[in-house]
C-alpha cells in the first residue's frame, strides 16, 4: 500500500481573509481564492485548503471546536491500491467514496481522513555545499542567496491523541505507515511508505500537561532546502507581525535530535496550530530500525532559550533500538481516555510544549 504523502491539507477557520493573508506571508503559491475557500499548493502538488467553518466540504461533525486542520488527505500511488485501502479500512470503519473516487472516514481516535489517487511532482532543490574547516567543497563560489522562504513539500502532519499507541497501529493496519521512532510517553513518529522524510505524521499522548483531552491539531511542517531558508522566513513572518511560537519553549530556530531537523515554528491566526518551517531532516527507508527515547533526549539539540528540562548534564541519553516495540506496552490503552500523569512526564509545563 504505498501512501505518497499528504495530497491536501483541509482547514476549516473562521477570518479566511487573515488565513489567506498567512500563508502568503509564509511563502505558499495561492492556487484559486473565492467568497468562501482559498487554496495554496506548494511545488510537490501538496495543498493547503481553506474553507469557513460550516463549509459543507468539511467532514462533519467537526472533529474538534475552533480553527484548524479539520482532515487530512493521504496521496495514494494508483486506483488499485486505493480500493486495497478502502477494503482494509471498511473492516474497521465505515468508509464513504464520493463521486470523484475520493475515500473518506473517520479514524477511532476521531482524526478525519481522505485518500485520493494522487500524481506527486517531482521537487527540485537548489542547496548550497556546506564547508568545513577540513572539508570545502564549496571551493572558488559563494552560497546561494536568498530573499525569501519558498515550501516545496508538506512534511508531516502532528495531532493530539487520547491513545497514540492506537493511533498508530490503526495507520499502520489499514495504511501502511512505517514505525520509525517513539518519544516515551509523548508519541509516536511514523513515515508513509511513499516517502523518505523521518516521519509522515506524529501524535502527541494527550496524557501530557500541555494537552487537550481529546483528538487535536497541533502543528504542520513544510519542507524547506536549508537554514538560510528557514531563517528568512523566520525573519519575514516577523516583520509582517506573525508571533513565533517556539518563543518561550523551543528557543526560535533550532533543531530537533530526533530528526535532526532545523526548525521554526509560528502561529497561525485564530489560535488554529502551528506551521513549521523544516529544513535538513533525516531521510529514511525501510532498512531502519525503529528506536525508542527519553522524551527529554529527543527533543531538541540546541536552542538558546530551551527549557532546563530539556538540556543539561541530566538530560538522559537512552536511545535503544525498539524493533519489537517493547517500549509501547506501558502507554497502550484499550480506550482512549485521560490517566494520571506521573514520573518525570509530570514535570513538562506548557512552555514546553512546542519542545516535543
């Protein structure tokens, strides 16, 4: 089942005026703008979709109140392994398939998703070699300059979990996702199989401090070609008046040890999540093996206003190779719902959060 990415990204919100005004301030191309919808699309194909609340294009109900990524439509590589997926899925759920052959249900854990056959473009990127004091192979040139943030791909897609475990396992049942890596207690990274970034989609335990106690979007994260791009963008989202969110967490830019990705995260309009810039990532295939960490090691590799539990000599390097998923069995649950939070989960605050 090879499952491409993600084709659309589908936001209900209430200002679709400042919505739009967003992400052209963050670099996305607009597509086709109306009364009622928007639509950006970035050079892999992918789309950033707007719609007002009460759209008759959003699922309904609305899997959770206020602005923000209300579905998410998963990219399939050909109309047979789309009726392959929407026969797996109908074992569990129930499935719907509108006129245009687009397979829409609503995942356990109440995540609304579409899959659709999906011609992905091929992207082309423009980096600039990278010298070192014993290394230059950047010899007689200067870097590429650049004047703005240009996202060419959506990396992947983060929400809240009641029962992330689950969540999980029912992708990767019915979808094909691929275990790549497990925060302890915070959540679990899992790739599509049509890609090679680390992780497709991650879903955050809703067990945390930070969390709602029920299924959320959090974030979104938008492939860029390098540092230079990410902090430009930084830079212009600023100058319009757009709040950074890692601000009092994650320290700005910075970048993440799991993935080894530099990033930049900024709130959208009508507290509706997060888009982040993301550069530099670890790519991966099927010969990697899943790994399982402290959540305090994994977060962040430096940043100059991370909180202390994230850094410092305490911060545990216990990185082992979890293949037989092991460390899952502690934070499985037959139903999704709240548990007391205990140990060293407890300590996180909300400053915290855009650090996981």
């Amino acid at each position: 089942m090879t499952i491409l990415g993600v084709e659309s990204a589908v936001f209900g919100v209430a200002d679709l005026a400042e919505h739009v005004r967003f992400w052209k301030d963050f670099g996305l191309s607009l597509h086709h703008e109306g009364a009622d919808e928007a639509v950006f699309q970035v050079a892999s194909g992918s789309r950033v979709v707007l719609y007002r609340h009460g759209d008759p294009r959003l699922p309904a109900p609305d899997p959770f109140p206020g602005d923000g990524l209300k579905e998410t439509v998963w990219g399939v590589l050909n109309a047979q392994e789309l009726d392959r997926i929407a026969a797996s899925l109908a074992t569990e759920v129930e499935v719907r398939r509108d006129a245009d052959g687009t397979v829409r249900c609503v995942c356990p854990d109440g995540q609304p998703i579409a899959l659709r056959v999906w011609a992905k473009r091929q992207v082309v990127s423009h980096a600039s070699p990278v010298n070192t004091p014993g290394s230059y192979p950047r010899f007689n040139q200067h870097r590429i300059w650049r004047t703005r943030a240009i996202p060419k791909t959506i990396n992947h897609v983060v929400f809240f979990s009641a029962d992330y475990v689950g969540s999980f396992e029912f992708y990767e049942r019915h979808l094909g996702f691929r275990y790549i890596d497990h925060s302890k207690g915070t959540g679990i990274f899992a790739r599509a199989p049509g890609t090679f970034e680390h992780h497709s989609i991650f879903w955050v335990n809703c067990d945390l401090p930070i969390a709602p106690d029920h299924f959320k979007f959090m974030h979104i994260a938008f492939g860029c070609d390098d540092i230079d791009e990410v902090m430009l963008g930084a830079n212009i989202l600023a100058d319009k008046g757009w709040k950074n969110a890692s601000m009092n967490s994650s320290g700005g830019i910075s970048r993440h040890r799991i993935s080894s990705a530099i990033y930049y995260y900024c709130d959208m309009p009508g507290k509706a999540g997060e888009a982040e810039y993301h550069a530099d990532t670890d790519y991966l295939d099927d010969n990697w093996i899943p790994r399982a960490w402290d959540f305090r090691f994994g977060s962040l590799l430096w940043a100059h206003n991370a909180p202390p539990i994230f850094r410092g000599d305490n911060v545990p390097w216990d990185m082992t190779f979890d293949a037989d998923r092991a460390s899952f069995e502690p934070y499985r649950k037959t139903k999704p719902g709240k548990r007391p939070v205990t140990g060293k989960l407890a300590e996180i605050t909300e400053d915290d959060e855009h650090a996981l």
